[in-house]
C-alpha cells in the first residue's frame, strides 16, 4: 500500500517534470497588430505569434500561448505564471533590472500619429494641450512622462493600444504615440485612420526604446541561450524570412 503511494507520487513529479521540459508558457499581450493580435473566432494571429511557434518548433517543445495585460507581463513571469515574454518587448536598460533578455528578434521605432496636416516640429513645443494616448507599461509611456509631459502634453494612459485607436477615432485624443508598423498596419491602413499620419520626428533614442526587440526570460534563465540558438537557426534555415515576408515588405530585423 505504501510502496503504491510512493510509487503514484513518483509518477506525478516525473510525468510534471517532464511536462515542464516540453512545454513553453510565452506570455504575450494579444492587441497589438500586426505583431499579436485575435481574429473574431478568437485565434491568436501575428508575427511575434509565428516567430514564437517557429522557435518552439525549433527547441521541440509545445508552445503554450497565456495571454495577459502588456503591463502585467514581467510580473507574471518573475511569479512563474509564464516562461518567457514574446510581446514585442524592447530590450532596455531599465527592463534589464528585472529580466534577462535574448539577443533582438527585430529592431523598431516610434511615431506620433494625429490628424493629417498637424504640424509638429523637432522641438515638439506643438503638443503643449494636446490629449496623446500611450499603451501604460510600454518604452512609450516613459518617454511620454519624461519627454512630453515637460512639454506641456496632456499623456493619457491605456491598457491597449486598441482603445488608444477607438479614442483618436471618437475625437477623445488628438493623437497617440507608439511603434511605427504597429501605427502603419493598426492604424493607419484602416478606415478609422484615414483622416490620420506620422506627425513630427521619429524617436529611436536608446535610452527610451533600448537595443531592438527581444524576449524576455527570468534572470539567470538556461532558457535565454537555448532560445539565441533557436533564433539563430530560424535566421539561417530561412523560416525567419519566410515569416517576415506574411507581414512586412522591408526586412524588419535591421543591421
């Protein structure tokens, strides 16, 4: 009786032992087109998406999609609710403290968009009084309080960058800050963002929006170079290029 016991546990540690060496958690926050987004039957869609199934299949491993809030994630994987971040999360020194990051899996830039023939200068003395959305918890949001606040904008904070969308639309924001493909293909390319463009300089300062675009493990994670392995056969074998190519006709990885 005792020996089946000991014998039933042993079997439940190993068979979640192993479990957890087969499976990946990737936490990712499934509103920020055309990275991760949902179709309306509520299929996760996107090229961080596709670049995480093409590394999972890579390791040989199943990928276990958690989808969570952009701001919550770095918590949810330091409590082990995820393995690892993959939700276009810039590599920055700030972001450094609390995570380890993989080598860049593309680089990216940010933008302002408002209404077409909105003059905004280099100085960005314009946006004194005017209401710019930011996505809480992203690169944009420090920006925002350090940069544009000073200037006299008024930031506004969101959970998504899809409500920032729906706000410009209904005229409650004049305009939003964030990354430019993301504003280009969510925005812009849509009937909403018709009346809408880039506005002003385009802001790349490493201080605010790091060293490209990574994912995020725990400090100290074995995962992190298991993971640069996988990135760098998915760059050579070709399905790197191939995935790419669904959603962006420039090469999106930079130098």
């Amino acid at each position: 009786m005792k020996f089946s016991y000991l014998l039933a546990l042993a079997i439940i540690f190993t068979s979640q032992a192993f479990a957890d060496v087969n499976a990946l958690k990737i936490g990712l926050d499934a509103t920020y087109p055309p990275f991760e987004s949902k179709t309306s039957d509520g299929k996760i869609v996107g090229f961080d998406y596709d670049i995480g199934n093409a590394l999972c299949e890579e390791m040989k491993v199943k990928c276990i999609w958690v989808e969570q809030e952009f701001e919550g994630l770095i918590p949810a994987l330091k409590v082990k609710k995820i393995d690892v971040i993959l939700s276009s999360l810039s590599i920055t020194e700030d972001r450094k403290k609390s995570v380890d990051f993989t080598d860049k899996y593309y680089e990216t830039q940010a933008n302002l968009v408002m209404k077409k023939g909105t003059i905004v200068s280099n100085s960005l003395v314009e946006l004194n009084g005017k209401k710019i959305g930011v996505q809480r918890g992203s690169t944009h949001d420090r920006f925002a309080k350090e940069v544009l606040t000073p200037l006299g904008a008024d930031i506004k904070f969101y959970g998504t960058q899809n409500e920032i969308f729906l706000d410009i639309a209904s005229g409650r924001l004049d305009g939003t800050l964030a990354d430019s493909t993301l504003l280009s293909d969510g925005f812009l390319k849509t009937e909403a963002g018709n009346d809408y463009a880039f506005v002003g300089p385009t802001f790349n300062d490493k201080k605010y929006f790091g060293d490209g675009v990574g994912i995020a493990t725990r400090k100290g994670d074995v995962l992190r170079e298991k993971i640069n392995t996988a990135i760098t056969a998915i760059r050579d074998n070709g399905k790197y290029k191939a995935i790419q190519s669904k959603y962006f006709d420039f090469d999106i990885y930079g130098k």
